[in-house]
C-alpha cells in the first residue's frame, strides 16, 4: 500500500564533470564524474571514504557507454513515500532519499543516465536508456559498474556455483558456503560471488552490496572475481541452462536497469536493519486475494522421500493441526506415490484440521537432469495454468517450485510467470534451488520465499555442514536474510537428522539454538522441520514456544554480534517482543544487551545449560533495558515478552 510518495527536482551541476549528492541527513556524499572518459562515482560516510572512485557504464550492441564518454547534465531532488508491507522484516517503512540524475553521451552521441537515490545509510542507482532516434530495442551485454574498496577492508562472500554441477546438473543454486572475514585478495573465485556481499572497511565501517527491482525484463547479477582492486558486476556464465540462451539482457528502449544498491554504517545496525530493496520498487499487480502467511509443516526433511505415502502424510497433517500450524507442503513425487484422487483427499482431510496444503513442483522441462515429479508441469503457460486450474478447485494453498537455477533473463521470465499466473488462481509461491529474491516479497504480492541458502536439507546430506551450522547461521542475519526472505525449513528438534532420530546425522546445535534461529531467520511462511515424535520427545515449554511463533514481524532491532561469531536480534510481533541469539563461538559468551523495548518487564527466557540442556524460567528486565546472558557454545538465548 503507498501511503505517499513525493518527487521534487532541481538542476545541481558543481563543475563541468563531476555533481555531488548528499544524504538527508548530510553523513553520506556520492560523488559522480568523467575521469579520462569514463563515468565513476565514489562514497564518503561521516567524513571516512568507503567506496573509492568506481566505474560507471553499460556495454549494448548499439554503442559503448563505458569509455570516451561526455558529462552532459544533471538534475536533483527528493523522494519520501510511507508504505506497508507485512512479508518483509517490518510491516511500516518510512523512506527519504536525495535524488542525482546524469546525463552522458558516448562518441556517437548516444545518451544514457544514471539515477542515485540517497538515503541516510542506503544508495540505489541504475542505469536509464532512452530511445536512441528511431531505435527502440537493443542488448546490454555487460556492465562496467564496479565497487572499489580501501585496501584494508575484508570480504564476507559465498562463491558463485559453476553451471550444470551438482545434483542432477542443477546448478547454481546459491546454496554454497561462505569465505567469511578474508582480505579482498584471497576472492579469486572464477565464477565471482552471489549477491548480496558484506564488506569490512577497517575501523570506518561496513557496507552490504546488493541488486533489486530485478524481473523478467532483465538478467540478474553477481559479483566478479576481485580483480585489479575493483569487483564488478557481473552477467550469468554462458553456460547456465546447459548452455541455452542470453547471458546480457535485451530491453526495450526507454527502459531501465535494475537496482544496484549500497548500505553503508559505521556499526553493522543500518545493514541488519536495511529496507531498501523494497523502498525502491513497487508491486506489479493486485493480489488477487488476502494472503495469509504463516507455518507449516513437511514430512521430506527429516523423513525424506520415503515418507511420500498417504499414512505419513495424515501424521503431519495431525502434526501441524496439533501445533496450530496453518500449512503443511507435500513434496517431491507426491503425483507419483500418492497420486492425484488421494491428494483430493489429504486436502480436504487437511482443511477440515484447519490446515492449507502446499505442493511441491519440479520447474524443470529442458534446462537439467533434474527428475522428480511433478515435472513439466510449470515451466509452460498451457500446463501450469491447467494445473493451477486444479489447485483452485480444490483448495490448494500454495506452490513450492523447485530447481529454478539460473540467473539469466529466460528464468527471470519464468519466475514472473509462475508467480503471475499463480496470483490469478489465488497460490502462493515458494521456489527452491533458487536466485536470490530481489525485492520480490514488495513487487510480487503472492511471492513467499526462496531458498538461495544452504538450506536445512544439508544438514541432512552434509557432515560439513552440520559442523558449520552456527557459523553460518552466525552469517545469514547479517548477510542473506538482510536483502531478502529465507525459506531455511529449519527448527530441527530431533537429535538426529533422520526418522529414527536414535543415531545417524547428529545435531551438533542445541535445542534453545535451533528455537532461535526460528526468529532470527526471517520469511512469512515458514516451514519447519518438526517431526511428529518431538509432541512428546522434546520438553513441552519447547513445542507451547513453536506452538506461538510468529513469521510476520513488524519491528526488527539489530542489538549485537559480529557476521560468523554471534548475532542477536529484536523481534516485534504486534505487542510481542523474541530477543534472540546465537553464538557460533568456541566458548560460552556472556553479553549485557541493551534492551529498552523490554525494561521493567517480566519476560520468558529460553536458555541452554552447560551440557546443552534446555530450560526456562521468568526473568525481570530492569527499568534501564540492561539484561546479562550466557549463550552457550553452538547454544542460543530467547527472551520472550
């Protein structure tokens, strides 16, 4: 919902080259000019230099906007708009930018602007092309846009994935790790690294790196390799979807590029706390109803393809019902093993308990080997909207679509027809082996989630992983889940990652840690990996804390941590308050947390014993907000108001 928008312009060119603008509140500078022909900004914070003279620019095949360039105008202004929007990490955002648009010409006289806008921690810009005389189409095909750092600062990055590797060829996936708290130097990655990318600037700062407003009309992007003291924004491998299809993006004239975008702080509280992929877009059309989000459950995590059956099925049906839970997802070769008619009836067995089913998609039809059924049934209008025809006669809540892998502008096209198609017939929609959502959740409002993480089914499939846990969900606050939701599935109570849950895959985190990440990781529909036996194999204080978990949050409050070693977070839901933590250190972690929220309230902390056992018990917050806690090794911490 826009609540108010308002645009002011007014011409401000300081020199013949180069025009500044300034944040609201006068802490932030970018600064645009033509060195030796070629467009650069920089990024001044408080005095201190984060981002030192980049390159501007577009290569298409009508002309290159990258080099022998001519500063020819500017313009400012402001922006403020007020909207709503309940899938992200708070419902009311207030935003207010100074405005810069530059006009360029190349050698042939061909014009292209680049438009900042500055708010007091965020930069967005991209890049408008207008016709060129009677030319009214052309092929961007790559992008001078660069990020020049100070040499001191470190990296916190996840390696772009090489195309058609991993299972059945489906990548990439955005399911790699992290090379986290490195010396730009060491970012030597081929394939460059995903979006978004965290940056330690010395003793000055940090700075998120990230791209919004990304649809059908283009390619998304990633980062390079670092590579004479610049990353740049870089276009998919060629070899994405077997090798079929664009790599650039064709656009039809007057058109734009996506967002690229920069939060800059001196404390990492403006990258937690961040909205702007969502401040600078808007939804593409109405919903077609109220959706509603919430949690659910599903069998495939922790019972895996076996549980595919009618029987277990009806068991997390019970489950969800029993938890108050509002979905369930049925997932992969449910077609196959259960089959349509008997899926009629664990829907309506599921609506009668009060829970909306999900069903899980294979995207595929040409671009892997990927397998499992449902298959060919989204990736072409005719057979998606007949199948979607079904889900609305008899009662489907939801899809999650799977394999999507791929950034090029051909998925982009399909992401937007699944999700568009699907609005028509009232579905949500999750994908899975997934991009990065960039601001989907505001732009498309039956959009749910996406993976785009290493994800709770590694921690089935992966020792590594397991090991890693609480390092990268240490990350993800700080870094993924800031620019966009995470469908994690997460929430594992069992000790063992497996229907037997006697031995196999152990969890090597606590339950109080697994409780935790259920507030820090952020996403309006949340699928959770309880199993139907933790109703009486896990203390009960824990499943009533499940049993009241919100998805939808309308406040979110960075309160302390540093990316890999520990995170704490302030949640609001309504009038409720779940300050949560994690620590992903060697050692217990003893923290006196400033929580004015909270002061002078009695308040439900969730904590961990020194053998990892769980507890709780009511606690007073005095009247100045300052609470102590103990956060145990791979442990976590909940207070509850």
């Amino acid at each position: 919902m826009l609540i108010a928008c308002f645009l002011f312009f007014s011409a401000t060119l300081f020199s013949q080259n180069t025009a500044v603008v300034t944040s609201p509140d006068g802490n932030m500078k970018v600064t645009v000019q033509v060195e030796d022909g070629m467009p650069c900004y920089s990024v001044v914070f408080k005095g201190e230099t984060m981002l030192e003279n980049s390159p501007l620019g577009l290569v298409t095949n009508e002309g290159d906007f990258s080099t022998n360039m001519r500063f020819i105008d500017s313009s400012a202004g402001e922006i403020e708009k007020e909207y709503l929007q309940e899938k992200i990490k708070c419902s009311h955002v207030k935003y207010r930018a100074n405005t810069l648009k530059c006009t360029f010409n190349n050698a042939e006289d061909k014009e292209i602007s680049v438009v900042f806008q500055v708010s007091n921690n965020d930069i967005a810009f991209r890049y408008e092309l207008p016709k060129w005389g009677n030319t009214m189409a052309c092929v961007v095909t790559e992008e001078a846009t660069g990020f020049r750092f100070p040499s001191n600062t470190q990296s916190f990055l996840s390696p772009m994935m090489r195309p058609m590797e991993g299972f059945a060829r489906t990548s990439p996936s955005y399911e790699s790790g992290y090379e986290a708290d490195v010396p730009m130097s060491s970012n030597k990655s081929n394939e460059g690294y995903v979006f978004p990318g965290l940056f330690h600037i010395g003793n000055n700062g940090w700075v998120l790196l990230a791209e919004t407003g990304v649809r059908g009309l283009y390619c998304a992007s990633h980062l390079s390799k670092f590579n004479n003291g610049v990353y740049r924004v870089a276009y998919p491998n060629p070899g994405q979807n077997n090798g079929f299809g664009s790599t650039g993006a064709q656009t039809g004239l007057p058109g734009v590029t996506p967002w690229r975008t920069i939060t800059v702080g001196e404390t990492l509280k403006p990258i937690v706390e961040t909205t702007i992929p969502w401040d600078v877009v808007e939804p593409l059309y109405e919903p077609s109803k109220n959706y509603e989000y919430g949690r659910g459950t599903w069998s495939w995590i922790i019972w895996q393809d076996a549980s595919m059956n009618f029987a277990d099925q009806i068991k997390y049906i019970d489950l969800a019902a029993a938890l108050g839970f509002e979905f369930i997802l049925i997932d992969a070769w449910w077609n196959s093993w259960v089959g349509y008619p008997k899926i009629e009836e664990l829907i309506h067995y599921a609506t009668n308990k009060g829970v909306g089913v999900f069903l899980w998609y294979n995207s595929n039809g040409s671009t892997n080997d990927a397998f499992q059924t449902p298959l060919n049934k989204m990736n072409t209008p005719i057979a998606r909207k007949k199948e979607m025809k079904w889900h609305k006669e008899v009662g489907v809540k939801g899809l999650k679509v799977d394999f999507m892998a791929g950034d090029k502008q051909e998925t982009m096209r399909l992401y937007e027809s699944i999700l568009s198609d699907a609005n028509d017939y009232g579905l949500m929609v999750d994908f899975h082996g997934a991009t990065l959502p960039r601001g989907w959740e505001r732009m498309f409002p039956n959009f749910v989630g996406n993976e785009a993480v290493l994800a709770s089914e590694m921690l089935v499939f992966s020792q590594d992983v397991r090991n890693k846990e609480a390092f990268y969900a240490a990350l993800h606050p700080f870094i993924r889940n800031s620019v966009a939701s995470m469908e994690f599935g997460g929430v594992v109570l069992n000790k063992y990652l497996n229907r037997g849950n006697e031995n196999g895959q152990k969890r090597l985190t606590s339950d109080i840690f697994q409780l935790a990440t259920g507030v820090l990781f952020q996403n309006p529909v949340q699928f959770f990996a309880l199993t139907p036996n933790n109703l009486t194999d896990v203390p009960g204080f824990e499943i009533d804390f499940m049993r009241d978990i919100p998805t939808t949050w309308d406040e979110t409050r960075f309160i302390d941590g540093y990316p890999g070693k520990y995170v704490i977070l302030a949640r609001r839901h309504a009038e409720k308050w779940y300050v949560a933590g994690i620590n992903a250190e060697k050692e217990a972690k003893k923290i006196t947390l400033n929580l004015p929220m909270i002061a002078g309230q009695r308040v439900l902390m969730y904590n961990d014993k020194k053998d990892g056992t769980s507890f709780t018990k009511t606690i007073s917050v005095p009247e100045d907000g300052k609470v102590t806690v103990t956060i145990q090794p791979n442990g976590g911490v909940v207070l509850k108001r």
